[in-house]
C-alpha cells in the first residue's frame, strides 16, 4: 500500500475517493469502496494498532480498486479544511468522495460528514459530490469492526463470516511445534500469529490453504494444556499426511466453533477426542462446501 503523501508532487488520476479506516474490510466496508468503483480510489487512514481483522497489506484483495495510506499520526492536528486541501492537491480531478455516516475529520474529529459540505463550498468545490453510506446491519446489530472482534473473541464465526462476507482468517508462517502430535496424536501445523485478532480458544472446524489448495482441517487455538500449557495455533489436515517446511506460507479459515479447550491426562484420550472433532468437522465443511455461500479468498 503506498503512502498517499508520496503523490502531492505527481499527483493521482482518479476522479473518485473512499476515506475510512478500512479495519475490517467487513460487508459496510465493501459497499462503501463499491461506491466509487468508477475510476476511483481507496484512503486508508491507519494508525497501525494491533491485532487487525484484516491487515493492511490484505484490504487490497478484497476489491478491484488501488489503496493509497495516511497514517493517522500525521494528520490528527490537521485543520479540516488543511485535510480537504491535501486531497485535492493529490487528486486534482477529484469529483467525487466517499465516506460512511459516521466519519469525522480534523484536530478533535471537529468536522462531520455535514460540515465537509459547508467546507467543500468554501474553498470552492461545490461540483464535488458527497456520498454517505448509512448504517449497515446484519441481524439488527451494526456492522462495526470493533463488534466483529469482540465476535472473534467469542469465537462466533458463523455472525463474524456473516459481516465479514467471507471466512475469517488467519496467515503466518509455519513454525516448529512439540512434535508429539505427528508421534502420539495427530500431526498439526503450526502458525505463528502477531497481526490477526486471536478467536476464542478452543478448537475449530476449519479450512486450510496450503500451496494454493484447499483442504478440509480442524485448528486448535490456545494453550497445550495436556502438555507443555503453551499458547499455539495448530491445524490438523484431515484425511491428509502432509508435510510442511518451516517458513512456509499457511492460511486458516475459520469457519465454526466446535468445543472449548480441555485438559486430558491421557494422550489417547485426547485423541479419542479429536477422532469426535474430526468427525463433527467433517459435516460442518461439507454442508459449507456444498452451500458455496463464499469463496476460499
């Protein structure tokens, strides 16, 4: 994502824009940058404070349009004519902008989506149009990321998937793990997690990408409390040996919870009881697989 400051000597093309945090980039935000598809453009206001739902370097993916960032620190005293100045010095066939009904700007949020149309006459450039998305909700809650990662944390993937308009997932590389479970269990990947918001712990029906593949998994997030009590984030492929190199790319989808973590003083038992997770797993990806209500994106 380029800094949108880099452009105010050669300045950017589009005649349209979308400003917002872009956070989540959930179902309100997809609306909202679909607003000005037409040779327009996204300004992704970050302030880079983790854990995301989507991180910066992934909002891209989601729609066909370029992401240009500012980062909030630099701008925060920023008067709010000085912040509608900066945009039409880097885009100065600007025709049309885009924002959700609750985006203030300027030093102290001063100015609110009524106050940019007063402020756009006063330096002239009233033949810009404002469009404000409203609120979107789904099932009567709003579609806020500050309520998708409390869902996270919940560990209510089927509401989180509903807002987001696809599964919610996680990227890492692969790590080491304890190797017991290739031995005595069942052999997991592993995934190392400093980005993504952290589900709910416990143990999840899952899909995992893997070499540009698609594969049916069950994931485990918290601690190994019939081990070591250390905090991982591990995969099981079902019905698949399959062997990863450290430092690989590895991709979680999560698509249900299926039980809390447990302690077992018996490996066995613990595997007795991910055959049962497996089994439950397996239902719940086909009957997602068969619905093809979203893409493996």
């Amino acid at each position: 994502m380029k800094s949108f400051l880099s452009f105010v000597n050669s300045k950017l093309p589009y005649t349209g824009i979308a400003i917002g945090k872009f956070d989540g980039m959930h179902k309100a935000h997809i609306k909202l940058l679909n607003l000005i598809a037409d040779n327009g453009c996204a300004l992704n206001i970050t302030s880079h404070k983790l854990p995301f739902v989507t991180p910066p370097r992934e909002r891209e993916r989601y729609v066909n349009l370029p992401f240009y960032s500012l980062r909030f620190e630099n701008i925060k005293d920023w008067d709010s004519i000085d912040f509608l100045k900066l945009l039409f010095l880097v885009l100065p066939n600007l025709k049309k902008i885009a924002v959700g009904y609750d985006f203030c700007f300027g030093k102290d949020k001063m100015s609110n989506t009524k106050d940019m149309i007063m402020l756009l006459k006063n330096i002239n450039k009233e033949y810009v149009k404002l469009d404000v998305l409203d609120s979107q909700k789904y099932n009567g809650k709003p579609i806020h990321t500050s309520i998708i990662k409390e869902l996270i944390k919940c560990g209510d993937m089927k509401n989180v998937n509903a807002m987001l308009g696809r599964f919610y997932s996680i990227s890492g590389k692969t790590i080491k793990g304890q190797g017991i479970g290739k031995s005595n269990v069942y052999p997991t990947i592993n995934i190392q997690n400093t980005l993504y918001v952290t589900p709910k712990h416990g143990v999840y029906a899952t899909f995992a990408i893997y070499n540009n593949k698609v594969y049916e998994a069950i994931s485990f997030v918290g601690n190994r409390l019939s081990t070591d009590n250390k905090f991982c984030i591990e995969t099981h492929i079902i019905d698949l040996k399959l062997a990863s190199g450290y430092g690989d790319n590895f991709k979680i989808l999560f698509i249900e919870f299926l039980r809390d973590n447990m302690r077992f003083d018996e490996l066995l038992k613990l595997k007795e009881q991910i055959n049962k997770d497996i089994e439950y797993a397996k239902i719940i990806l086909s009957q997602v697989k068969n619905s093809q209500a979203f893409s493996f994106v």
